[in-house]
C-alpha cells in the first residue's frame, strides 16, 4: 500500500513537472517558430522580373538576426497564373501562409470573406503613422472603414509623348497640368491618316472618365452612374478621339515605330518595356517623355495599380507576422530595394521624394529626362482608390465588355441608358 502512495506521487510529481515544462514552452515568446510567406515569382505587373527573390530574401535576413529563434519560409517557383489556385488549395487545407502577397482582383472577395486579418486596432496600438504611406496605395488595402492589408508596391499610369514628331509638327509640348481639350486639339493637329502619323493609341473610356473625377459606383456596389452627363460627356470624348483614327486600327507598335505621338503607359511597362541594349536601340529614333495624363478639375484621378500584403486571420503567429509585414511595407530601405530591384515605384511617399528616386529612374536607361521625380510624385499623390465592394471586379469585366462595343460601334450616346438598366440589373 506504502508503495502503491509512493508510485502515485511519483507519478503526480512527473506529470506536474511535464505540464509546467509544456506550459513554459507554449508561452515562452521565444521558442523556435516557423513563420510562412506566401507569394508568387512574377511581377504584380506582368512585365519581367529578374530577381523575384531578393528583396524577400533580403527581409527575411534582417527579420531573423532580429528575431533569432524564428525561421522564415516560402515555397518557391509559384507562377502568378498559379498563384490564386495555389493560395486557394492552402486556406481551404487550413495550410495557408501567415502573411501572403494578395492576388490580383481578390482582395475584396478574401476581405469579405474573413480570410484576411483585420489590422485596424494593431495599427492604431502600434501608432503606425499612415500618412508615410501614399494616400490612393493605402486605401487599396481598406474595406469598409476597416483595414485588411497594407499596400507593398504601386504601378502608376503615365503619358508618353514623342517629343520628336510634336515638334515636326509644330505643336508645343504639353505641361503637366493639362485639358483633355488639349490632348485631342494636338492629337487633331499630328494625326495624318494617309502618312500613318496619329494622335494616340491605348487612351481608353476609363482614362476619359477618370480625367473628370467620374465615379461609376458607389463604394458600396449599391448604385452605379453610366447614364450621366458627365459620363455621356466623357464618352463623346472618347468617341471623337477614335473618329480622328478613320477605319486605322493604331497599336503600340505604331508608337515605337516613331508615329504616334501619346500613349498611356504604366510606369512598369515603361521601365521594363523591353530588355536592355535593344530597348535603347530601339527608341534611339525619337526623344520621348513622360508626363501625367490629361485631366481637366482638381478632382481628375490618377489611375494607380498597388500590390497588397495581408495576414491570414488564422495565423498562429499573429505578432511575428505583423512585424514582418511592417518591415515588408514601411522600412524605407526595404522600399528604396524594392524600387531598385522591381518595376514599379514605392508605396512610401519619403522614398519617392528623394534623391535616390531620381537616380533609380535614371538608370533605367531611357530617353534622357524621359521621367522626373517630381513628375511621378504629382501622379501618386493623384492615384485613384477603386470601389471594393465585393462584385467590383466582376462588375467592371461587364461594363467594359458593353461600353467597348458600343464605342465601337459608335453608338454609345444612344447605348448608354441600356448599359445603366444593364448595370443596374447586374448589381442586385
């Protein structure tokens, strides 16, 4: 019986001994954790990528000599094309990532869905000052007052001119603050249809609207506004610009050959538009520039792509991954590498305005002066921010189908009321 006492206290001693040691693992801030990244290897904005690693790869070092008893992992080789299905198979496993690169188009559906953790109250504790941030690349990662990401790289949208063929033609450059009566007055005066000398190409209905500060939804999906008159006006525009083109169908390739004299282009496009010596060679036979696009109130946007990071709502590292995510998107030199090593143009407003800006653009090897820093300042700080309702995207894949058709069949005056019943239909 003396023994059998003897053996139970044994026994309760080792089991306390063990819940201790257990308890002390679990909440020892500084046990050996593995943190997941998940992302793909191509660029946000399909346009080459030399180094999809470096940067991570890069953060990743910093973050653990931070934070010795963390290793952080990823899988590798992920294409872009594969990477929605990818991050997909993984939340619907329970396997997902603690921090992901968002896909395109999908954040407001992940949002939605409480897929993403809500950061509202760890940015608000950490006093995390936002302003850093440009105003249009924050307000991507918001959905409804509340925000589920933090914006990691944007894509801006610029106008590219031929300073050569408007200068053949006697037409003066345009400033940056410029009309959309300005654009189609010196696209009227180059474009020669017998000589194949045109205005423009690539100029489209969304750049139209947005040039007068048109919304086409409400930020809750609940409405739209096709059918207005600064939507009719905007649209008659676009019409008339593609009267000036004839039966010519004008492409990219018209530009490069020297006779076009705009072309929206996005800063991506621009810096990575093909790979050095050719891209020199090839643009070697007109001096072009960069400028912000037509726009004619204070309230014009800017259209703006942004790349987002968010942390999965059922991460078990919750705090790491908040911190990586920190240093992914407000370390200015984390950003200052990005820029380098990248194709688009830092999230961080600090980066963008100093001097290492304009010698990352310089580089580049373009036209020379082609892009000033001051220039793409002005155009993030006039980035638009899209409606995030859930349907957005969707939406807008059915309005552009419906308007491009009707521009080309140059009847979008008389379309338009059937497109807003269309739309309206769509959004219920």
């Amino acid at each position: 019986m003396i023994k059998s006492l003897s053996l139970q206290k044994k026994c309760i001693i080792v089991l306390c001994v063990a819940l201790v040691c257990a308890y002390m693992y679990a909440f020892n801030p500084e046990r050996p954790m593995t943190l997941k990244i998940g992302f793909y290897t191509d660029s946000p904005w399909n346009v080459p990528y030399a180094e999809p690693y470096k940067v991570i790869d890069h953060v990743i070092d910093l973050f653990e000599e931070k934070y010795p008893y963390v290793t952080v992992t990823y899988e590798s080789g992920i294409a872009k094309s594969e990477y929605s299905n990818w991050l997909s198979n993984q939340i619907v496993q329970a396997k997902q990532p603690d921090l992901f690169l968002v896909p395109d188009d999908d954040f407001n559906l992940l949002a939605s869905t409480k897929v993403l953790e809500d950061l509202t109250t760890r940015i608000a504790d950490d006093h995390l000052d936002t302003g850093n941030f440009f105003e249009c690349a924050y307000q991507v990662g918001k959905h409804y007052d509340k925000q589920y990401a933090l914006p990691y790289e944007c894509n801006p949208t610029l106008m590219c001119v031929n300073r050569d063929l408007l200068h053949k033609h006697h037409i003066k450059m345009p400033e940056g603050n410029w009309t959309t009566a300005e654009f189609y007055d010196k696209c009227e005066k180059v474009t020669n249809v017998d000589a194949g000398i045109f205005g423009t190409t690539g100029y489209t209905w969304h750049y139209s609207a947005q040039a007068d500060g048109i919304r086409l939804f409400n930020d809750n999906g609940t409405e739209c506004y096709f059918n207005t008159s600064e939507t009719r006006k905007a649209m008659s525009f676009i019409l008339n610009l593609y009267k000036l083109q004839g039966q010519s169908v004008v492409t990219k390739d018209d530009f490069d050959s020297g006779n076009v004299a705009f072309v929206p282009m996005t800063l991506a496009e621009y810096r990575t538009y093909l790979p050095y010596p050719y891209r020199v060679a090839k643009y070697s036979t007109f001096n072009w520039t960069c400028i912000e696009l037509p726009h004619n109130n204070t309230d014009y946007q800017t259209p703006v792509k942004t790349s987002l990071f968010a942390m999965s709502s059922h991460s078990h590292h919750k705090d790491l991954a908040w911190e990586f995510l920190k240093m992914l998107t407000t370390d200015a030199d984390v950003q200052k590498e990005l820029m380098m090593t990248s194709s688009g143009v830092s999230v961080l407003k600090s980066v963008v305005a100093s001097e290492d800006s304009q010698f990352i653009i310089e580089s580049d090897e373009m036209s020379e002066n082609a892009l000033s820093r001051d220039t793409l300042l002005s155009i993030m700080n006039h980035g638009t921010t899209l409606p995030q309702f859930k349907e957005y995207d969707d939406a807008m894949i059915y309005a552009d189908y419906m308007v491009g058709e009707s521009i080309r069949r140059r009847t979008i005056d008389e379309d338009l009321p059937d497109i807003q019943k269309r739309m309206e239909n769509y959004l219920k």
